[in-house]
C-alpha cells in the first residue's frame, strides 16, 4: 500500500488579508512538547511552499540535540501560495517587490503582465494579519522573531529591515536582488542608516560562491556567455557584501556576511535554510 507522505508537527491552512485581497497558503510548524515559559521562537519564512519541507527537517534532526548543534526548537512560520509548485511568480514579483514598482510581460505566453512594487502591502499583511494568527494558535516569544527569503525574498526582507526595523529580531537574506530596478534598495539602505539613532537586532546576509563566477559544471556550457552577462548585471555577491559593508556601521544591529562555498544561487536556497535555522534557534552558551 503507497501513501501520501506528510510533515510532521505540520499544518496548513490559507489565510486572507483583513482588507481584501487572495489568500496566502500559510505552513504553521510547531515542536512537540511544552512551549518555553516565555513561548517559542518563531522563523518566518517566505516562498513557503518551495521551503518549508527543508525547513521542519533541519530543525527535526538538530533541535534534540541542542549541545552537539547548536540549535532549539522553534515555530516555523512558512508563507506560500494555493498552489502545488514551489512558486506562484506572478504574485511573489508583487508581494516581494518594493515600491514604486513597475509593470514587465507576462512569464507565459496566455499570463497576465507581471507587475511589482506591493512589498509595503504584503508586510502589512503579516504583521496585521499573520502575526496575530500565529500568536492565536501557537504560544510565541515576541522578543524572538525571525525572516528568512531568497533572491526577491531576500530583498523584500532588506526592504522590510529598512521600513520596519522594530518587526523582527532577526533579519535573513540571502543572494538579495539589490541590483533590482536600478538598486534602489541601496538608496533605502542610505536613507535608514542616516535616520538610525539605536535599537537591535541582527542581520546575516548570505550568498553563493558561484552567483558572479561560473560553476564548474557550466564551463563551456551553451548558455555560459549569456550567464556571465548576467553575473555581470546582478553582481549579487559584490552587492551582497557591500550591503554588508554598509550596514554593519549602524548602531545596535549586528551584521554578518556569509560566503557559501560551491553554491549556485539555487543550490545556496536549503543552504542558506540552515543558516537561518541557527541564527533564529540558536541556543545561548552555557553560563
């Protein structure tokens, strides 16, 4: 007999914005046992429906083991589509893009035009709508929260650092498109690091060794000349560490830059799902 296979610990259910709009398919991992006196800490994770399957298992098999790894127990807040792919493009492109956004060609032939610039609306939506929700259901410690995204994601998440610093703890982004319509991320950066005057939290930005450079395996490729033309464009690892470089001068937020070695900027995707795993259930050294 064959069956489905699930996740443990793991449920899921949609959820629409107070205000109107479609609904996200939201993937809610809560840890066996009894919660913390303070409650869990929670890892919100964007493209959920590509991630949350790495996500649970990183925890699963290194939270029991917390002197040998490093790493508790958390709640895993993963944020997704109604979909059966690991990605809904055309929305991702508006929920992760910040403002003022533009208006590109439809991704398929018969698609709608793809649009960004909703990134402002869809931070309201999870801290107005999602956040409330997880805190219904689960016991949560809010002095610990934490996000994680990837390529777009991981510009929504510098956007959202830089809108609202005070939403999360802990900040994860990896291999950020910060060359993404005219970089305008970077005058953000500008604009938060001259109004900052304190607080905390801390930030890691991540990316592959191989997002500017050619893989070994794609040397001499068909496609090689037209990748480097790319890498050239996006200079996601130069951008990514003068990023890091910028910000690690403001006051109360602790920046590190990750270089992962022989990773592509897919392959840096459950990478980097680790690293956000430690820096958002890392356990403290014993006293």
């Amino acid at each position: 007999m064959t069956l489905q296979a699930s996740l443990p610990d793991t449920v899921q259910f949609d959820l629409a914005p107070q205000g109107g709009g479609a609904p996200y398919r939201i993937y809610l991992y809560t840890p066996p046992g009894e919660p913390p006196a303070g409650g869990w800490p929670v890892l919100y994770l964007l493209d959920g429906n590509a991630v949350i399957a790495t996500a649970v298992d990183v925890v699963r098999v290194q939270a029991p083991y917390p002197l040998g790894t490093g790493v508790g127990f958390g709640v895993i807040v993963a944020i997704g589509y109604p979909t059966d792919g690991p990605y809904d493009s055309v929305r991702r492109s508006w929920d992760m893009g910040p403002p003022p956004g533009a208006t590109y060609p439809p991704h398929t032939e018969t698609g709608p035009q793809v649009r960004t610039g909703g990134a402002d609306a869809f931070l309201a939506f999870i801290g107005d709508d999602l956040k409330p929700e997880i805190a219904r259901r689960v016991p949560v410690d809010a002095r610990r929260q934490a996000i994680f995204g990837h390529s777009f994601g991981g510009l929504f998440v510098l956007h959202a650092l830089f809108r609202a610093p005070d939403a999360f703890t802990a900040w994860i982004s990896a291999s950020p498109a910060i060359w993404w319509e005219g970089a305008g991320i970077i005058t953000q950066a500008d604009a938060f690091i001259a109004g900052r005057q304190g607080g905390g939290g801390q930030l890691l930005l991540l990316v592959g060794e191989y997002e500017q450079q050619l893989a070994p395996f794609q040397i001499g490729a068909a496609d090689a000349q037209t990748r480097l033309a790319s890498f050239a464009e996006s200079r996601i690892v130069d951008n990514t560490r003068e990023m890091a470089e910028r910000l690690a001068a403001v006051p109360g937020l602790a920046t590190a830059y990750e270089l992962l070695r022989c990773e592509t900027h897919m392959s840096v995707l459950p990478a980097s799902i680790n690293h956000a795993v430690r820096c958002a259930f890392g356990t403290a050294p014993a006293a």
